[in-house]
C-alpha cells in the first residue's frame, strides 16, 4: 500500500486530535501559515524539526508524519497526546467545540 500523502497525514492527526490548525500550530511551536501550508497540500516534505514538533504533540512517530511509514497512530493515541501537550501548553488554548466560546 503506498504512503498516503503529507497533507492527508495532517488533516488525519488535526480530525484525531479534533482541535483546529491554529491549535495544533501553537501546541507545536509552529506558525500558523506554515501548518496551513500543510493543509493546502502547499509543503510535499518536513524539515526534521517540524516532524519532531508536530510529534511530540501528537503522539505519531516522525517516520509516519513525515514520510507515511510505519503505524499509523490510533485516534486516541493523538487526542490523548495533544490533551497533555494542551495541559503544559504555556499557551492559552481552548478547546475546538462548537459549545466553547
């Protein structure tokens, strides 16, 4: 089965871990516009710090963010991680839930 592409990848940790891309930016350290190329499919490879960034919060091995190889990790491995990156986070960042103003 062939690698599913880079921003597939990203879309599916952003639906596991069900925040927004602005969360998930924050929480990773990176800019919002770069993660927003990454949506749009706009980036077709990572830098190894954002790889690393992108894992530490989300609980997906590098090799899978970056390159699709490996397990992919399950929806609760990603939400569980970004709800522990969310509890640390310096940053205030609120929950993506439409009953959250």
């Amino acid at each position: 089965m062939e690698p599913s592409s880079l921003q597939t990848r990203v879309e599916r940790l952003l639906a596991a871990a069900a925040v927004d891309a602005k969360t998930l930016s924050v929480l990773a350290g990176l800019s919002t516009s770069h993660v927003g190329q990454l949506l749009r499919g706009e980036v077709q490879t990572l830098r190894t710090k954002t790889a690393e960034a992108l894992s530490n919060v989300t609980g997906a091995s590098c090799a899978w963010i970056a390159f699709g190889e490996g397990d992919e990790p399950s929806d609760q491995v990603v939400h569980d991680a970004v709800e522990r990156a969310r509890a640390t986070s310096t940053e205030i960042v609120r929950p993506s839930h439409p009953a959250v103003a």
